[in-house]
C-alpha cells in the first residue's frame, strides 16, 4: 500500500462488437499510462463497467492487467457485486495475483445495510480474502459518511483507504480531517482534482486521468511543488473536459477519449450507448486546447 499514491487511473475494459472481453486491448492501456507517469492502475470499476463482467471476464481482466502492468506500477483490482459473498469470491479469484488492492463499493442494490452490516461486510471480507481493501464510497443510497469510515478504518484494519466519489469536496475535506494518518483518502470528485490534491488527497482513482493522463499527471506534480498557477490553469481544461464527458454514458466518453489519443479502447458494453455527435466534438475541443495540445 505504500506504492499506492498519485494519479491511478481506472482503466476502461475493451469490448468488441459482439460485447466479448478483448483481452489484447488492455496492454496497449497500461502501456500508454505507464508512460503518461502515472503512479497505478485499476480495473474494474465503474469507468470499466465493472458491473457487466462476470465471474471469469473479472479474473481474466486483472490477469492481463497484472502481467501488462510487470510490476512497473501497482494494479488495484475493482470489486463491483451486491453480497458479500460475491465480494470474496471475486477477491479470492485474484488474491494470487500481483495486486496492490482490491477497490469495493458497498452493497448498493435498492437497499441500504445498516451501519453495523457495513462494517461487517468489510470486516469479513478483508479475513476472508487476506487482499488490502479500498472502500469505493459512490453509491448515493449506500453512501458512508465520513464517521462510518472512520469507524470502519478503526474496526477493520485491512481497510487501508477510502476513494471518496460524488461532487462534495466538503466531505472529502471531512475526512481527510479525521481519518487515520495510516490511510489512504484518494479523490474520485473528477471536476474538483486540484482541490483535491491541495487539501492533501493522496492522490486519484478518477474517470478523468483514463481520459487525460499525462495532465492529471502534471497536476499533481504542480501541486506537490507549490505551484498552483499551473495547478489552476490546468484545473480549468481538465474541467471543461470532464463537463463534455460526464453523463449517463461517461465509460463510453472515456473511450473516445482515449480513442483519439490512438488507444483500442473499443466500444461500451450494450445497452450503454456511445458518445452522442456533441459530446464527440466536445471532448474533441477540450482535448485539443490541453496545455501542450492533444497527443498523438
């Protein structure tokens, strides 16, 4: 865990046109992010569609990840299942792997566990799987309060950090107030990343660095180096880009995103639809005026 700090990137998973995994599209992401300098990667979260994979499709992404990645940056593995069950089973299935940790959201169908039930689904899972855990707190109707972490961090000791979603920076600064200094409080607030990291986030799992990481990356170092004239010019085209990608669609923005940067990103998962002709011109326009101009 220690590795585990500055721009991770949550990669999005390459589908073909019949919707079949391509296991041949994830080095060339991996590659291209490794050599953007960011610090890690994930799989299998949100930006992912880490929802739509089964069982197998799940251990065959972190599979490739892993051997992509070769040890050259930590691989955070996503967990995104509606039991307990199911959350061991998934990280068991890649505890064996080179894995830095596995990032879980809570339960999060129609009802909300109790407080208690939280804390126990995590307790358990972190026994049973023996895999550090990042809570992944994004589900609005099974959101954690800032108190409930904290609880969690002090109960459940392989509960190493939090990836703190949703656009409320306040909470965020809540909980790097009162969480442990051993843990790790990474931003997923994408429009807000400067803030973020000026509050003193360790760092990003965020849909917004897959899209443009070699600016996420220039952020953070801006950041750490005091210079916050950089940090908020480039605060301002990381924004208008994350407004041209948000929406119901935003795995597949990120894909087209990437598309253009010359990555075999591939399509979204049915029924997701692709990026509608506006969006295409707006992440096409933000991209383009990136300080330094869109790679190639």
């Amino acid at each position: 865990m220690s590795d585990l700090i500055g721009i991770i990137p949550p990669m999005t998973t390459p589908f073909d046109e019949t919707g079949a995994f391509d296991p041949k599209g994830v080095r060339y992401q991996v590659d291209w992010l490794v050599e953007a300098g960011c610090h890690g990667v994930a799989a299998g979260g949100s930006t992912g569609e880490g929802q739509t994979l089964d069982h197998e499709e799940f251990r065959d992404l972190i599979a490739a990840t892993c051997e992509a990645s070769a040890g050259r940056i930590p691989v955070v593995a996503g967990v995104i299942v509606d039991s307990t069950r199911d959350a061991i089973r998934r990280g068991k299935a890649v505890r064996d792997m080179d894995v830095a940790a596995l990032q879980v959201t809570p339960v999060h169908y129609l009802f909300r566990p109790t407080d208690d039930a939280m804390v126990k689904h995590f307790r358990v899972m972190a026994e049973e799987t023996g895999v550090p855990i990042i809570i992944y707190n994004v589900v609005p109707w099974t959101y954690l309060s800032p108190a409930l972490l904290c609880r969690i961090f002090e109960e459940v000791p392989g509960v190493v950090g939090v990836k703190q979603s949703a656009g409320d920076l306040k909470l965020m600064a809540d909980l790097l107030l009162d969480a442990p200094a051993d843990r790790k409080i990474f931003s997923a607030v994408d429009a807000l990343m400067y803030p973020s990291f000026a509050l003193g986030a360790h760092g990003c799992i965020a849909a917004i660095p897959s899209a443009a990481p070699r600016a996420l990356v220039r952020l953070w170092d801006a950041v750490k180096a005091g210079d916050h004239g950089t940090g908020l010019r480039l605060h301002a085209q990381l924004l208008r880009l994350w407004n041209a990608m948000v929406g119901d669609n935003l795995p597949a923005c990120v894909k087209y995103a990437q598309s253009l940067q010359g990555i075999p990103a591939g399509l979204p998962r049915a029924p997701m639809p692709a990026p509608t002709p506006e969006q295409r011109t707006a992440i096409r326009d933000a991209l383009n005026a990136m300080e330094g101009g869109r790679p190639a």
